[in-house]
C-alpha cells in the first residue's frame, strides 16, 4: 500500500512534536531530581550542615551551607553559614575555595565581629598551600620553592595583627610572622646568591637592601648586608663595600664570611676586605 505525500508529512510532524514533548518533560524530571534541595527550608538545611560538621562530614556540610548561600542569600542564617563554610572547605584542604570565601565574606561583611577569624582563616590557607608540612619533615627547603602563597600568608598575617591587635587570633598569626618573615628574606638571599654567581652583582646588591628595608627584624638582615658587601665589592666599589661592612661588624661580629674585621668574599673575584 502506497502512502500519500501528505499523509507521510503528516506522520513525521506528529512524530518530531512526540520526541519535542518527551524532551521537555524528560529535562523538567532531570531539573527537579538534579535540585536536591528543592522546597527544603533554610532551618532544616542549617540544622543539617550543623550536625554534619559535628560529625566531620564535611563535604555533605558543604553542600548544605552551599544551598543556604544560594538560596537564602539574606536569610537567618546565612552569615553564619559562609563562616562555616570557610571552616568547611579548609577541612576538606581545599585552600583556594577556603580563601575565596574568606575575601568574599571580609568583603560583604567588613564590619562583622568575626571578620578577624575569615581574615586569619584566609591567611592560614594560604600557609597551608605553602605546604610548610614538608619543611617540618625536611622533605625540602621551601625557601628556594615559590613562595607566592607564603608572600599572601603573610600579608594576611600582618593584616590581621594591624587591624584586630586584641583579636584571640594575633597571638598566633604574630608567631606565624615571624616565621615567613625569615622564609621570605632567606628566599630573598637564595636569589642574591644566584645573582652573585652569575656576576649580576647590582641586582644582588639590591636584592640584599630589600630584605634589610623590608625585613629589618628577620635573622637573614645579617647576611643580607653580607651580600651587600661582595656585590660592592664585585662592582669594585670597595668604598661602599666598607661602609656596609662596618655596619655587619657591628651587627654580626660572628658571621662566617668575617675573619675578625676581614671580609672575605665567597662568590666574587676580588681581594679581601678590611674594615
């Protein structure tokens, strides 16, 4: 039996309006199931991220606080919840969402009495992406890795030490201070010594002002002046070179490029240097 032109046009519309309509009311199932929390009340949901962080189930806390934020933006609890949620996704060692929320929060809610906490929340992710845990193991010298986040750690740190001086929280971030303090002036020396090696003696000498102007209280100002020393010396400028060799004298009597009051230099070609 033949079928007519129109007839099989006819077929093939009813056909491609059937499979638009499955489509559709496939997504719309897919969309409501995929929606976890659909119609879940932002108490219910706060009552569950509280028990599961009890629990330290942190990745279903996180989903809980996540809707909350979503879907409760002004509600009763939401500043609560981005709180917790930096806690949450600092448990869970996710360190650049724990300081994405950190910055949104201080950002959103500067005045906030808990503010100190995201500001050292927000410092102390980015000390643990330094990965300071290897150091401890001596697994690596971490002052010659990259130290961006430990540079963040400690901006953080001294952020929160400057503006919240009473915060519970000071005591901690001004030892961690003083421990990225004298990383990131070793790290400093790591490069001057490079440029030493290399004959850059003028970037190695800058390299050596920098840690002694920004980093005047850290143990490495001492050999900074070191390296000042045998960079002047290398640009053959011995004036300059005593002047700053006078200063290390004075200031680290004990430092073992001194012999008495005799520099001698380690990476540079030139003669001793008396004070």
């Amino acid at each position: 039996m033949r079928v007519s032109t129109t007839a099989t046009r006819l077929i093939a519309l009813l056909l491609a309006t059937a499979l638009v309509t499955g489509c559709a009311g496939r997504s719309g199932t897919n969309d409501e199931s995929d929606d976890e929390f659909a119609g879940v009340a932002e108490q219910e949901l706060y009552e569950e991220a509280r028990e599961a962080l009890d629990r330290g189930r942190h990745t279903t806390a996180i989903s809980r606080l996540e809707a909350i934020d979503t879907r409760y933006p002004f509600g009763r609890h939401a500043e609560q919840a981005q709180l917790e949620l930096i806690y949450a996704y600092y448990e869970t060692n996710d360190w650049e969402a724990t300081r994405a929320a950190a910055s949104r929060f201080i950002r959103l809610h500067p005045t906030h009495p808990q503010a100190d906490y995201a500001l050292y929340m927000r410092g102390l992710s980015s000390w643990q992406a330094g990965r300071f845990s290897l150091e401890r193991l001596r697994l690596i010298d971490i002052s010659k890795r990259d130290l961006g986040a430990s540079r963040d750690a400690y901006t953080d740190f001294r952020e929160l030490v400057s503006r919240y001086p009473d915060s519970e929280y000071a005591p901690d971030a001004q030892q961690r201070i003083v421990y990225l303090r004298n990383l990131l002036a070793r790290h400093e020396l790591h490069v001057a010594d490079f440029y030493l090696r290399k004959g850059a003696y003028l970037a190695a000498v800058e390299r050596g002002r920098w840690v002694v102007e920004n980093y005047p209280e850290a143990e490495a100002t001492r050999d900074a002046l070191a390296v000042m020393v045998e960079g002047y010396l290398g640009l053959d400028m011995r004036d300059r070179a005593r002047e700053v060799l006078q200063v290390l004298i004075e200031n680290d009597p004990g430092n073992e490029r001194l012999r008495g009051r005799t520099f001698r230099p380690q990476h540079v070609s030139a003669e001793s240097l008396s004070a």
